[in-house]
C-alpha cells in the first residue's frame, strides 16, 4: 500500500485525534520553554486540555468574541482565580503570587472553544535534603477539581460535541512520585531523567449526556496512564475497587 492509499485511508475519527496530538504538543513544547499564557510557580507542571471534537477547525470570526462576566465568575467563584482578563489567545484566569507573570494555576478559555488548565505547586521537599517530591493525592484531586470546572463550563455553553480529554507533565525528570505524604518513607518512584515531559493519550468525554459525565469512564484512565509513568500499575486511591482520590484514610 503506498502512502496515498494510507492516508486516504484514514478515518475522520483518526485524522481528528492526529490533529490534537500536535496541537498538544506544540502547545507543551511552548509551555516547557515558558511561552505559555502564564509561567507556573514549582518547576513541575500539569497540563490538562479538554478540546470539543471540532474545535481545530478553522473558521471565520463571525463578530465580537469575549467571556461575559457572568461567565467570568465559573472560574473565579471557586477561588481557583483571583485575577482574569482576556488576553492574546482568548481568556485567562489564574492564581496569581505577586504578578500576574507567575501563578499556582490558571485556566485557559481559547477562541476555539479549548479549555487548557495549568497546575503548579503539587511538589515540595518534604523530608529535609530530600528531591522535589510529586504528591499524587494532590494531583488527582487537582484533575477532578478541573474536570469538574470544565463539564460545567461546556455544559454552560450549550457544549454537545464530544470532547477529547488529556493531559501533559512537565519538568519531571529525576522527580519522585508519592502516593501521600504520610507514605514518603515507603512508596517512593522517581521518573527515570529522559523523560522530562509526557504527554498522555486522549480520552472522550460527552458534557452533554444526562447527568453529570462519569469520570471513572474518562479521567480514571489518564489518572492511571499518569502512576504508570512513575512505575505504578494503577492509582493507589482505592477500596474494593473503587476510586476513592479524595478519601483522607490512606496511611
């Protein structure tokens, strides 16, 4: 089969699915050089994108694009934010330490309807001498908070496409994961240093299916796909077999 008969071969679903991987990555890459829409407090950073199915198609802008207040006030009513403006790219929304230059997390509204959140501050020493250290907890709990955010601001906006979910760490090399603090002393992995940045494969979320979007059905995949990068089969947040991220009982 020669390369014409491949590509002509392709589905619609895989040509999608191929153009969000290289927009993810391009937009990591500018992210790990500090050219994103805020630089993040930490050296270590989350990335989640949640990118309806459509969303790179590029089109025409039909008349004036902005984010009303009253949809301002989805990102900065959880405290999540305390400045917001619009910027080049569309929106941002971020907590910030001093100047707006630097934050502990924002969030990312893109003219086409992305969503990226940005997490940073979810490692720190916490024994003496010791390397930076990955709370896991913390990071799960961070991914439900945002994906919890983002259904709601597709389901706010009338969202029906299906939206492609993923995410990216940044600047983990040489970093070890833990599952807890209280567990520092027994369930440390450290990323082995070539790999400085991972980025996910997607997931499908549908924001406009009856009821709140299952999470276990779309997030607990990449929570996993996340512990295995740091040598884990699985997340450890669980009882009997349930996801439990928030459960405070894990010694």
């Amino acid at each position: 089969m020669d390369e014409t008969e491949t590509e002509g071969s392709a589905s619609p679903e895989s040509k999608k699915l191929e153009a969000v991987g290289k927009w993810r990555a391009q937009r990591t890459d500018l992210i790990a050089q500090g050219k994103g829409s805020v630089s993040l407090v930490g050296g270590v950073s989350l990335i989640l994108h949640f990118i309806p199915r459509d969303s790179l198609e590029r089109r025409p802008l039909l008349g004036p694009w902005k984010v009303s207040q009253k949809q301002q006030m989805h990102f900065l009513a959880n405290e999540r934010a305390l400045t917001a403006r619009h910027n080049r790219d569309g929106f941002l929304a971020q907590y910030a330490i001093g100047s707006e230059k630097s934050a502990y997390r924002y969030t990312q509204v893109f003219r086409c309807g992305i969503l990226e959140y940005g997490i940073g501050n979810f490692f720190r020493p916490i024994v003496p001498n010791n390397p930076p250290l990955i709370i896991g907890q913390y990071l799960e709990q961070e991914m439900v908070a945002s994906c919890e955010n983002a259904m709601g601001w597709f389901q706010s906006s009338g969202q029906t496409q299906r939206v492609y979910v993923g995410f990216s760490l940044v600047g983990i090399a040489g970093k070890a994961f833990f599952s807890t603090r209280s567990r520092t002393a027994f369930s440390a992995l450290s990323v082995g240093p070539e790999c400085d940045i991972f980025s996910s494969p997607e997931t499908l979320a549908d924001p406009s299916s009856p009821g709140s979007p299952t999470f276990d059905t779309f997030l607990l995949p990449l929570v996993d796909v996340m512990w295995q990068v740091a040598g884990y089969d699985e997340s450890p947040f669980r009882v009997n077999g349930e996801w439990q991220p928030f459960n405070q009982n894990f010694f």
